[in-house]
C-alpha cells in the first residue's frame, strides 16, 4: 500500500491494523487452508497403493514430517512468541524439509509412483511452513532481533509464556476436530493398512520360504 492509499484511506475515517489482519489471516486463512493439501496428500498415498510399496516406512515418516510441523503450530496457539518458541519454529521448519527430501527419496526407491500432480501437493506442503513462520517473524521483529542478541535482555527469553491474550476455547476445539478429521483418521488409517499389508507379504513370503524347502514328492 502506498503512502497515498494510506493516506486516502486515513481520511476517510478507515483504521487498518496490518497485525491484527494478518494474525487473522494467519489463524483463519492458512492455518484451516494447511489440511487441505495434507489430506490430498494422503489421497495420492491411496491411489498409488502406498501399503504395496514403500509401506510402513514411508508413512512413518509422514507422521515425523506432521510433529515436526505440528509440535510448533501446538506451542505458538497456547505460548507467546518468544526466542525460545522462534528458535523451535525454525529448527522445526528445517528439519521438516530435510525429513521431506528423505521422504520422497524413499518413495522413488521403493518404486512408488510419485505424479506431478502429488509433486505438485508437496510444493504447498513445504512452502506454507515457510510462509506462516515468515509472517509471525514480522509481526514478532522484536523478538527476532532478541533472538539474534542471544535473548540477552529478555528475562522470559528462554521460557515458555502462556499467552496473555489466549485463543478462544472454541477455536482450539475447532483446530483439534480438523486435525482429529484430516489428519489422524485418514494418516492413522494408512498406518493401520501399511502394517497390515507388510504382516501379509511377511507370512507369504515365509509360507513361500516352507515350501520351497519342503522335500518334493518324487
């Protein structure tokens, strides 16, 4: 926005508070938008028969890559922004997308077909981490700034801080059940069918080994 627009718009009698909207963006716009990629995600998994292929170890490390990613988002909607919390966001976006490339690499070897359509689903799934922690160092620069300093004049610097102005209960309630909904059942389920696909082949694979060594009738 220009120093006109704000200007115009100061004018008239129209007050805009680019914190508050961009936390409601943030609470209300990216956070609900994340489970959509995460359960199209889990779609291509089914489609490409995920159980057959790479199996348990592949959605083993799905459900990292969603703690890595789910453990920070957990602690900014209850705590305060704070050199602790931001240098947890940030070790948490870091190890997430290395966890990514592991997880791709161990799709591709295990000879599971990896579309560009899916290609294209993890895209949003590693660039929205990016951009929601991008957001909050904006809104929280002076908490950047005493993060670079080390903490160093920050009494609460490298301690957990319960909000002073906490989210509403119904907020949260709604938070868990999309997460209860798009990412525990639907992941929970590939887990449960990958475990079971792999005890199969396990006991084929040993009734095979039975009757290759039972002696042969002659």
């Amino acid at each position: 926005m220009s120093r006109d627009q704000a200007a115009e718009i100061s004018a008239a009698g129209v007050r805009v508070d680019v914190g508050d909207m961009t936390t409601r963006y943030l609470l209300y716009g990216l956070l609900p938008s994340w489970f959509v990629p995460g359960l199209a995600d889990w779609v291509m998994h089914r489609r490409s028969r995920i159980e057959d292929t790479a199996g348990t170890k592949e959605t083993l490390i799905h459900s990292l890559m969603m703690a890595e990613v789910g453990i920070p988002i957990a602690l900014t909607l209850r705590y305060e922004v704070n050199p602790l919390l931001l240098t947890v966001q940030l070790g948490g976006a870091a190890v997430h997308e290395a966890t990514a490339l592991w997880d791709v690499r161990t799709a591709v070897r295990s000879d599971r077909e990896v579309t560009p359509l899916e290609q294209h689903i993890h895209s949003f799934l590693e660039s929205l981490p990016f951009g929601a922690l991008s957001a909050l160092m904006c809104l929280h620069a002076d908490q950047v700034g005493a993060l670079l300093r080390g903490g160093r004049g920050h009494r609460d610097a490298w301690r957990l801080v319960p909000r002073r102005r906490p989210l509403s209960p119904g907020y949260l309630a709604g938070i868990a059940a999309a997460i209860g909904t798009c990412v525990a059942l639907p992941y929970g389920e590939e887990l449960v069918r990958c475990v079971r696909a792999g005890r199969r082949n396990k006991k084929r694979a040993t009734a095979d080994e039975a009757d290759w060594h039972a002696p042969k009738g002659r």
